[in-house]
C-alpha cells in the first residue's frame, strides 16, 4: 500500500518541522489552548490547524480554527457542515507569515469579538513558497 500524497503530522519529522511545532507551542500558550489542538500538513506550502474553544456568535453551530500556512501566514475560519472546506472569514496579513503568538492572540479575539480593526478580508502572499531551508530561516527569525 502506498503512502498518502497528503499526509497530517501531529508532531515533528524534520528540523523545520521542529522549529514550527515549537512556534506554535508559543502560539497555543497564547490562546490558551493545548498544542493537542494543532496538527501539521508538511506538504507544501507546510500548513497547520488550530482548533479554538468555543463559537462565534455570527456561527453559533460551528467549530472555530486559525490556519497558517507558510505563505499567507495566519487566517481565522469556521468548520462547514459538510465537511468541505472551512469558510476563511478574515486573512492577520503581514509583515509576517509568524507574526509574534501574543499578535496571533490579539487577532483570534479580534475575531471572537467581530472587532474588524485587526485583520483582512482578502488574503496577501506575504512570502513566496520556497525550500524548506528557506521555511526554516522564516521560523528562525521569529525565535
């Protein structure tokens, strides 16, 4: 049986690996959720999923996550019903793909909050998909 083109980590394989894992430790501890909530899909572009606690009053019936990934950086959604795709309602945007966690934190309950002042509609590349070297140094210049 061959392996899966689309494979979910849910800890670190890789050095970069690593080094993403260990930010988004920080931005968990920001939020007040449990590193248990994240996973990772290392393909490129590497993306990760953060299940938040509770609802937004405007999606009372649905889960709420943040997304990263390693070209638009963070972005708020909400699980659909049927198990498509998640609905993005707002885009942190830059200048940073891992923008510090208490940033990250501040746009999660800007969202909680339908405050629209932190962040955008409309998703930025705010870096080019690159190497996994070229990851790596992005996430170590946020250490």
């Amino acid at each position: 049986m061959s392996p899966s083109p689309h494979i979910v980590q849910t800890g670190p394989s890789s050095p970069v690996l690593a080094r993403l894992w260990s930010y988004l430790a920080d931005v968990t501890g920001a939020l007040g959720v449990g590193l248990e909530s994240c996973t990772v899909d290392h393909e490129p572009p590497v993306s990760a999923y953060v299940a938040l606690d509770g609802h937004l009053p405007a999606y009372p019936d649905r889960d709420v996550a943040l997304l990263w990934d390693e070209v638009r950086g963070w972005a708020a959604a909400v699980e659909t019903h049927s198990g498509e795709d998640l609905i993005v309602l707002r885009y942190l945007g830059g200048p940073s793909v891992v923008p510090s966690p208490s940033r990250v934190a501040r746009f999660a309950a800007a969202v909680r909050d339908d405050d629209h002042r932190i962040g955008c509609p409309a998703p930025a590349d705010l870096r080019t998909l690159g190497t996994q070297a070229d990851l790596d140094a992005v996430l170590r210049g946020s250490a």
